[in-house]
C-alpha cells in the first residue's frame, strides 16, 4: 500500500446524530456509495485526509521510479529494458494522474513538492530499501506491486471521484507490472543455479518490507475508523496483510522458494497462512527517515528538482515572451 | 569463390556494418536518455524521455535483429547488443557523450533527431523492403521526437539569460561531434550503390537548414563548422564507451548462459 498510516485529525468518528445537516446530508450521500465530486462541499477533515493520502500516493510512485530506474541501464536483455522502461513511465503517470486528483482538492502539484522535499510529506516505507540485483527488480515486481494492488482495488471504489477514477487506470497497468515482476523470477529460476540464489536472496530482503507496507494493526486507529466511515480506506491493515499473504506464499512455493518465515503455517480452521510478525521497529526507523536509502532517495528528488529550476524557469519565461508578442502584433493589426 | 559472390558477400558486409550503425546509435542514444527516468526536471519531462528512449530500444531490436539475419551467423539482436566490446561498436560518438545537464542531453537529442529525421525519411524508399519497413516504422516515433527537442531547443534557446546561456554553450560542445553523421566511407559507398541507403553526405544541406532554422527561432548561434570529431562508426570511440557497455552488458557477462 502506497499511503501508510494517514492521520485524519478527528479524535473520534461522530454518528449521523451529532452532525450538524449540511455534514449529516454528506455522510449519508457517501454511505449511499455515492461519489463526492470536487466542487461539492466536503468536511475539512475529509478534504486534509484525501490531500495526505493522494499526495503521500503520488510521491511514492514518484520517489518509486528511482529503485527501479536503478536497473535500467543494466537490464539483462533489450526487451526487459524495454519492459522496465515502459514499466518506470507508467509509475510517473500514476504520479501525474494522482497529483492531478489531489489538485481538484485545492493544492497545488509545486506544494505538494514542497511538502515532500521539506520531509513533511512521506511516501511508502518500501521505496527506501535497496534494489541490489536484477532480481530485485523482479521481486519488486511481483511483492511490492502485488501489495500495492491489494490495497488500491477496493480504492477503485472510493467515495472521492477524482482519485476511484485515477485507481481505476492505475490499477490495470499495476497488474500487468506484478505479472513481469512474476515474470522476471520465473525466468531466473529456471536459469543458473546462480541466477536462483539471486532470486531466494531478493525473496530474503523484500519479504518482510512489503508486510510492512500494509502498517502496523490499526484495528484499534481512529484515524482508520475515520477513514473507513468516509469510504477512502476500505479494509483494515490486516485484512489486506493476511489476504496478501494467502495469496503470494502459493506463488513462492511454485517458484521453488522458501519464505523467509518460521512462523508460517498453513491454518486449516482459518482457511489462510499463520504467519509471523514484521519487525515493527524497523517500520518506525525507516519510516523516521533511516531506511537503507531514505537520504538518497530524498537528495536524488531535490536535486532533480533543483537543477531543474532553470529548465522550468525558461520555459514560463519563453510562454511569456510569446505571449507578449502575440499581443503587440493583435495591437499593431488593429 | 566466384566474382559474383566475392560481390554479394562485400555488399552483404557492407549491409551488415550499416544496420549495425543504426542499432547502435539507437541503442547508446537510448541508454544516455535512459540514465535520466526519475530524475528529470519535470514530471511530463520524465515520462517524455522515458518514451524517447523505449522508442529507441525498440528501433533497436529491429536494426540489430536484422543486422544478425544479414550476418547469418545466427547472432541475435541481444547477442549483438550485450557481447561485442566497443571496438565492434558502430555508432557515432555524438551519441556516447555524457548526458551533462538537461540542455545539454535535449541539445544532443535535437542535433540528432533532426538527421534521424532526414536518414529514416530517405530510407523509407530503400531499395532492401526489410530496411524501409522499419525506417517506415521508425519515422513515426522519431517525427516526434524531432517536434519535442526543436520545440524545447526554442523555447529555452529563447527562455531567460541562463537558460539561452546553457544552450549555446550545449550547442558549442557538441557541434564537433555532428559532423561525422555526415561523413561516408566505403560500407556507406556500397550500400548507396545498392540504393539501400542514402549517401551520408546528401543529408547535410537539409539538416543544415532544419538546423540553421531552429537556431534562429531559438536565438542561439550556429557554431562555424571546425574540426569535427570522429571514429564511432569504424569503432575509435570516446572513453565514454567503455563505461556505458559496462552497465549495458553487466547482467549478460556476470551471468553467462542465465535465462532472463
């Protein structure tokens, strides 16, 4: 999941009772699945929540580019390169979509910036670890875009129109970047022995961040009771953990992989994995800004951003002069 | 062996050397461009450059995959991208330079697109069906990418003080490495005679003109035609070569015989 533990500000969810009519009329609206449109009234609340969880959304897709983009230089064949590259474009597309979505909600794409080159802004822990081999870019792939789909499917459904209709593009072309992830590592081992070390080793170090990336519990967060009783978070964190999990141990066994979990256990009576607990402490330190690459990835969008003042700064410039231009010849014509 | 097929395995050498020289320029112009996913300076930029250089790759497959058909040594587009050194290495050295600034990798881009442009438009009535059928292909993906780099060469060339500084100082540097896309040797001699492909020499005056054009809307300077560099296209690259392959090739010679 792309956003993690989005703050709503209520210390409570209210009930239809104590809302005042103009609230009241637009919980019930949503509680009808209907769809909350930009200029419609909204509770501050509901528009400050949508604003962090589609920002901190779009800059992981954004800050997401830089792992991968990591690999493609180096990628192994002209058509995995062409494939990775096809697959990076469309993460900054899903960034353009999202920031475009939370722009309807009164901020602008330069503040979000702004809010995520400050730190005050966060994206997905996940993007803060790093791609070591080619088969990280498959594991990627198939554990990271496989958990972000977990996420963002029942988000199709969400009660803001702007960002249900953003997930809905993004999510067709999420599945097919988990399918070359899957890809990817089918290949791989079925290659060298080498090449299947490589994949058990991604496996090793990307299967406990991606748990991760669902959040800690928050069966007890009032923040996520908010969110749900608004209709833009849909399943608890560990809903979505277990269902995530159930489905990819299967897709390690047929790749004849061991899930790096002593805990994991098939619960017959559940009908799903036992599994063991993430280590929450690493959570919270990549999360506070000390992952492997939280400064790295950081510096290399600041930078971008920086170096790239003059580029941007010419162009407004250009789009001025020839507006002005095209002024003095309507006035010179009259 | 008899004089005519001394003939036809000279034309077919001829044949091979030039698909090898537009896989390879396509394929080291995409890596450069490549270099930038995620660092652009402007969302739309990153996703524009990503096009650019997928465009590339995949003109790639199709330069190289034929180049290894016309060798008949059963070497495959991938084969001839990941495991020859940079001697064997066919492309101009314009495309190896470094990718500098965001002026500077537009400014290189312009320069070459806009003879991409030219070549891939003659060769769209090549004598060799399978030639003009990818420059037929090609021609669509780079008809864009020529309208994208001269229009921004425009605007910044024409934007603030820095931004028209970067350019022209970009447009210096490079300028000594444009005119080998125009030099022709013996291999570029055959397959002319053979209507496979223009006389490199016959694209100047146009590019010269598209170029001189651009550059006024833009306000830069063209720079006087000194000494030209040159050496890419018989394998006398710049140090930079060697680095690129390094990346390119890394997986395919760590891993030999690896399935990906």
């Amino acid at each position: 999941m792309y956003a993690q533990m989005v703050k709503t500000d209520g210390a409570r969810v209210r009930s239809l009772d104590e809302m005042d009519p103009v609230e009241r009329a637009f919980q019930e609206r949503i509680d009808a699945g209907q769809k909350i449109e930009p200029k419609e009234w909204m509770p501050e609340g509901y528009r400050k929540t949508l604003v962090r969880q589609i920002s901190q959304h779009a800059h992981s897709e954004i800050v997401g580019q830089l792992p991968e983009g990591n690999w493609i230089t180096r990628a192994p064949t002209l058509e995995r390169k062409a494939i990775l590259l096809a697959k990076v474009q469309d993460e900054a597309g899903h960034g353009l979509y999202l920031y475009c979505a939370a722009e309807t909600l009164g901020v602008s794409r330069d503040e979000m910036y702004e809010q995520l080159h400050s730190g005050k802004a966060k994206y997905s822990s996940i993007f803060n670890y790093p791609t070591l081999s080619w088969a990280d870019i498959g594991a990627v792939g198939w554990l990271v875009d496989g958990a972000a789909i977990m996420n963002q499917v029942p988000l199709q459904r969400c009660s803001y129109g702007p960002y249900a209709r953003a997930l809905v593009r993004i999510c067709k072309e999420e599945s097919f970047h988990q399918r070359q992830g899957f890809d990817i590592l089918m290949n791989m081992v079925k290659g060298t022995p080498a090449q299947k070390a490589l994949v058990q080793d991604a496996l090793n170090r990307w299967w406990w961040p991606s748990l991760m990336m669902f959040g800690p519990s928050d069966d007890a967060s009032v923040h996520s009771a908010q969110s749900m009783a608004w209709k833009i978070k849909q399943n608890s964190n560990d809903e979505l953990r277990q269902k995530f999990v159930d489905q990819t141990v299967p897709q390690a066994e047929y790749l004849g992989l061991t899930v790096p979990d002593p805990d994991l256990k098939w619960n017959e009576e559940k009908g799903g994995y036992d599994f063991g607990e993430p280590d929450w402490s690493e959570f919270f330190a990549v999360i506070a800004g000390n992952g492997p690459c939280n400064a790295e990835r950081l510096d290399a969008r600041k930078k971008a951003w920086n170096d790239g003042e003059w580029f941007r700064d010419g162009l407004v410039a250009h789009a001025e002069k020839a507006r002005s231009r095209r002024q003095a010849s309507r006035i010179a014509a009259e | 062996m008899g004089a005519a097929q001394q003939t036809s395995t000279a034309e077919n050498a001829a044949l091979f050397e030039f698909l090898l020289r537009m896989g390879d320029n396509a394929l080291i112009l995409g890596h450069r461009v490549s270099e930038w996913c995620g660092h652009a300076p402007a969302l739309e930029e990153d996703i524009a450059l990503s096009n650019t250089a997928l465009d590339l790759i995949g003109q790639t497959q199709l330069w190289l995959g034929l180049a290894g058909e016309v060798e008949g040594r059963g070497r495959s587009a991938d084969d001839l991208a990941y495991l020859r050194d940079g001697l064997d290495f066919r492309n101009v050295l314009l495309v190896e330079r470094p990718n500098g600034d965001f002026g500077k990798t537009l400014m290189r881009q312009f320069l070459f697109d806009a003879w991409h442009y030219l070549l891939l438009k003659a060769l769209k009535n090549s004598s060799d069906r399978r030639v003009a059928e990818i420059a037929e292909k090609a021609l669509k993906e780079v008809s864009y990418h020529l309208d994208r780099s001269r229009d921004l060469v425009i605007r910044l060339g024409d934007g603030t003080a820095e931004s028209h500084r970067r350019m022209q100082a970009a447009l210096d540097e490079l300028w000594p490495y444009t005119g080998e896309l125009f030099m022709g040797d013996a291999p570029d001699a055959s397959v002319a005679a053979d209507g496979v492909a223009p006389e490199p020499a016959s694209l100047k005056k146009p590019w010269d003109e598209l170029v001189a054009e651009t550059l006024e809307e833009a306000t830069l300077k063209t720079p006087a035609d000194g000494y030209m560099q040159k050496g890419g296209k018989r394998g006398v690259h710049t140090e930079h070569l060697g680095f690129i392959l390094s990346d390119l090739q890394f997986l395919q010679r760590a891993y030999p015989g690896g399935t990906w």
